[in-house]
C-alpha cells in the first residue's frame, strides 16, 4: 500500500438550517492515497465484470451518449468509466461482506484521479487492504475513527425520534457523510419552527443539517417498481436462491397481494419471506414450478443474464426497470441512508438516485449496470437535487447480510 497519507479538511461552514453540535475527540480522516492494484499480488476476490465482455443496453447506450456530449468525451471514454465504476462497486461489495463494521461507503468520482473512493473505519483488517490492492482498479482510500455504520445509524434513529416529537413529521430520509462529519435530515409533513428545532444529544464532533421537503406527500412513498408485472401491482426483480437448490423471484416488500402463492412468469411460488427492514425492503417468493433463469429485463423488448453483482456508490450511472416507467437512466446521490415513511418499518443502507424516473407500479424491479445487479427499487422518498426528491432501491449486497440470500448468476 502507498504509504502517503494526506489530511482531508473538514467543512468550516453550515446553511442557516443546520444545527451544530458539541465537538468531540475524533481526528481528522486520513487518506491514502490512491492505492493502486498490485500486479505481484494474487486476486483475493472474485472479479466477475470483465471489460471486454460488459454489455449494456440501448438505453444505457443512450444515457452513455448524453453524458459523452455534455462532458465533451468519446462514447468509449464514458464507456469505460462507467465498467471502472462498476468494477469500484464489485471491490465495494466485497468489502462491505467480509468487514462489515469497518466500510462505510464508496464513492465514483469521474473528473478525479483515481476515480474511484473507498471510505472505511476503525482497525481495517489485513484481508481488506489485500482485497483493494489486488482489485483491477487503483483507489483512494479514506479511513475514519468513528462513528462506523451501526453508530451512525443509531444517531441517525435518535435524530428522527426527536424531531418526530416536536410535530408531524411522516416522511425522513436521513444520512451520514463520514468525510464532512454531517447527518442530514429531509422531512415531509408540518415544518419544525426554530424552538421545535431539537438540539442533538450527544458530542461526536458532527453537525446536523435538516431540510424541509414540503408538505404534500402525494407521489412519494413506497410506490411500486421493476420488471415485469407480479402480484398484479409491482414489478419483479431479480431471481434469487438461498445458496443451495432452492431458487425464487424477488420484488419490494411493501408489495400487497405476495403473502400465499403466486403466479409470475411460467412459475409458482410460495411466499419465501421478507428482508429485515434494516437490511431494505425486498420480499420474495420461492419456486415450487417453473423454469429458474438468471435473466432480468434491461428494455421491454430484452432480457439479460445476470453476470455479476456491484454495491452502489454515490455518483455512479446506473439504469432501472419498471413495469410502467420501462427504463430510465440517472445517477447514484447517496448510499447508507435511513427511510422513514409513515405506516411503514423504517428502511436502513438504501441508495437513491438523482432522478425520480419512476411511477406507481415499478416498485420491486432491478436496477442496473450492463449485466450487473446493483438493487431493487422502493420507491420516490424526500431528499435530493431534484425538487427535493429521489427513488431509491435496496442494494443487492443487503440481502446476503439482511437474509442469507443471494442474487442469482
């Protein structure tokens, strides 16, 4: 590993609606540098996207097009971007498996060098770092002391229960920056008023940042998602299997209608049952007939194999698959987030997209990159650049650690 390590500054300044809290013991991040892969080293993980063989579909194709012309590049550059960040999520997914308690995130920076951000906490295993050098792209690697995940998103907990003490307060979506040391809240509902505004209770040397989304809820929520119909009101995702011979269809869990059996495709499943909620929302049925495929639908008219599976990371170009919406392309804004939508469990380590392409219908359907499953979408949540919205989808590395259960390939 390259032994140059650099300070990362904090942020010095906070908007008028951020609430600033005791500061703690924590140092300031360090950085190593662009960690590069190592070609004396043997791969401790399993590479499965291969640029020569990565595929991707029209509209992905599309969405490559746009982004070549705004940023004055070739449609081969934007290509290979976006297989490197692909490849980041691969490296990120098998990170966030082994050590848990020490990754916090990933992050695609396509103007910077390198492109790709891995951001850990804490003692970082030996087995972690021998993973990034021997992964097939160069890095950068922050780590943190604190708080990990867990210890974020119990802050995170604390902070919605306040505020939902002081008013209504239905709709939060919440997360944690570990490099700027900031939570940020959006809400729906009644907007809090200086005195409701609730002082943080604890000293970690972080800031809160609340954002009003506004208080008409209609069109947000857990909507329905995906690929083809199922269940007569969402869409199914990708197929699934408890690792064994045992082999089923996914969608969200917020779906109706999935609770006994249920026909889709040439199969019949029974209910498999559903992800802890804070592991995201996904439910699943297992196949009792039919024919298993690892296949998903890309575009209405093609269906893909799934080839290998990628963790989000926020700025990442990716594309969904609704039954309603078909497919719609846009950008990874965050990942680790919390969802509180009222009525509903609380939703933990969700991404979201900067774009709210989807529509009532497409909940449960996959989200992609080439033949790479990334999630499954939940629906359109506050918080975001884009009217102060956002879908979002329960990444697939969730459901190994929330349930034991993989996505096939």
């Amino acid at each position: 590993m390259n032994n140059h390590r650099k300070l990362i500054g904090r942020a010095t300044s906070i908007t008028a609606i951020a609430v600033l809290l005791g500061v703690g013991a924590w140092t300031v991040p360090v950085a190593a540098s662009e960690v590069r892969p190592d070609s004396q080293t043997q791969p401790t993980g399993s590479w499965d996207i291969i640029p020569d063989e990565m595929k991707f579909s029209e509209e992905e194709i599309r969405f490559q097009s746009e982004r070549a012309e705004a940023a004055g590049k070739s449609l081969e550059d934007v290509r290979a971007d976006d297989i490197a960040s692909l490849q980041l999520g691969e490296l990120a997914l098998q990170l966030r498996t082994n050590s848990p308690n020490t990754f916090m995130e990933s992050r695609w920076r396509p103007e910077e060098t390198p492109q790709g951000q891995i951001i850990l906490v804490g003692d970082v295993p030996a087995e972690s770092w021998t993973l990034i050098k021997s992964a097939p792209i160069a890095v950068d690697v922050i780590v943190t002391d604190g708080p990990n995940r867990t210890e974020a998103d119990a802050t995170i907990d604390a902070l919605i229960e306040d505020i939902q003490s002081q008013s209504y307060v239905p709709a939060v979506t919440a997360g944690y920056d570990p490099i700027e040391r900031v939570y940020t809240l959006a809400y729906m509902g009644d907007e809090l008023t200086a005195d409701e505004i609730p002082q943080a209770r604890m000293a970690d040397g972080a800031s809160v940042e609340l954002t009003y989304a506004g208080s008409d809820l209609s069109g947000v929520g857990p909507q329905f998602f995906g690929g083809d119909p199922i269940g007569g009101s969402c869409t199914a995702g990708f197929v699934i299997w408890n690792g064994q011979s045992t082999y089923g269809i996914s969608t969200a869990a917020h779906c109706p209608n999935l609770n006994g059996n249920f026909n889709y495709g040439n199969g019949l499943f029974s209910n498999g049952g559903t992800l802890n909620p804070l592991y995201g929302d996904v439910r699943w049925g297992w196949a009792s007939a039919g024919t298993i495929t690892k296949y998903f639908r890309d575009t209405t008219t093609s269906l893909v194999p799934v080839t290998s599976l990628a963790d989000p990371s926020a700025g990442q170009p990716h594309c969904t698959y609704g039954k309603n919406s078909k497919t719609s392309c846009g950008t990874v804004f965050e990942t680790g987030l919390t969802i509180v939508w009222a009525g509903y469990p609380t939703l933990k380590g969700m991404a979201c997209d900067t774009t709210p392409h989807t529509v009532l219908g497409d909940s449960g359907g996959p989200n992609f990159g080439g033949y790479a499953a990334l999630g499954l979408t939940s629906g359109v949540y506050p918080k975001g650049p884009n009217n102060g919205r956002a879908t979002c989808f329960t990444p697939v590395g969730n459901l190994p650690l929330g349930a034991g259960i993989q996505i096939h390939k």
